[in-house]
C-alpha cells in the first residue's frame, strides 16, 4: 500500500513538475512576444514620422487628412506643454530645452544664462493664464492612455520632470 501511494505521489509531482515548466515557458514566451510587439510597433512610429518629415514639401493626396491632423495635433501639444509650464512656473531654457524655473537665471541642466524673468511676464511666449481658462465651460478632451504616456515619458533630449 505504500509503495501504491509512493509511485502516486511521484506520479504526481513529475505532472506538477511538467506544468509548472509548461506555465513558465507560457509566461516566458508571452512576455517576449509583448516585447517583439512593442519595438515593432515603435520601429513603425518611428518608420511613420520619418516619412512624415520627409514629405512635409510634397504630401501624396491620400495622406493630406493625416498630415493635417498630424499638425493640428502638435499644435495642441505644444500648447498643452506651455500651459503646464505656466502651472508649474517654468520656462524652457533656450539652449537645451530643460524646464527651468521662472526666477532661475541659469539653467541646472546645461549651465546656459537665461536671466530671471520678472513676475509679470513668467512663462515668455506661453499664454497668459487668462488665456488659457477663457473657457472653462468647454468641453475637455480625455486623453488616450498612448497620449498620457507619451507626455509623462522623458523625450531623449530633455531631463524627466
């Protein structure tokens, strides 16, 4: 009877062992085809705004409504990253494009000397606060989830946050 229950439990464990295994390589093999994903996806964008740059003089028809969009879109960008700058009392530095405090006369990322800006105009060329809640009552775009990751993601010229 104990060996019937021996040759059981070694049965068992050798199943468990191979399932266990299978489960890992699973798991192993999902997060590799994740990540073969990500970079494709990646070489894509970076494949797509290459091609967008290079075809800013002589854009083919069947692309001119993305094109637009694609410029309408880092319009509102940039004027979402100068309003956050005024929220956050920053200016860019003109040398390297770090934000910078308003009262800084040196940038802490590259050294350059930009001088203190006085209270009144904070935030050079980014819209007064007036401006920017003109209209509070309007209706606020939500954000995809790409969108917020790619705002909150350092580019790879300027410092994180």
């Amino acid at each position: 009877m104990f060996e019937n229950l021996s040759k059981m439990l070694t049965d068992f464990g050798t199943v468990a062992a191979k399932q266990t295994k299978n489960i890992g390589d699973r798991v192993s093999l999902t997060a590799k085809i994740e990540a073969a994903k990500r970079e494709l996806t990646g070489i894509y964008a970076q494949l797509g705004q290459q091609v967008y740059q290079n075809q800013q003089t002589d854009i083919p028809e069947e692309y001119t409504e993305m094109f637009e969009k694609i410029a309408r879109l880092e319009q509102t960008l940039e004027d979402y990253q100068a309003q956050r700058q005024v929220l956050r009392n920053v200016r860019p530095c003109p040398d390297c494009g770090a934000d910078v405090p308003n009262e800084a006369e040196f940038c802490s990322h590259c050294g350059c000397h930009i001088g203190a800006v006085a209270d009144e105009d904070s935030a050079e060329g980014a819209p007064a606060e007036d401006d920017i809640f003109e209209n509070e009552d309007a209706p606020v775009k939500e954000a995809t989830a790409e969108e917020a990751l790619a705002e909150e993601a350092p580019a790879e010229d300027t410092p994180a946050e």
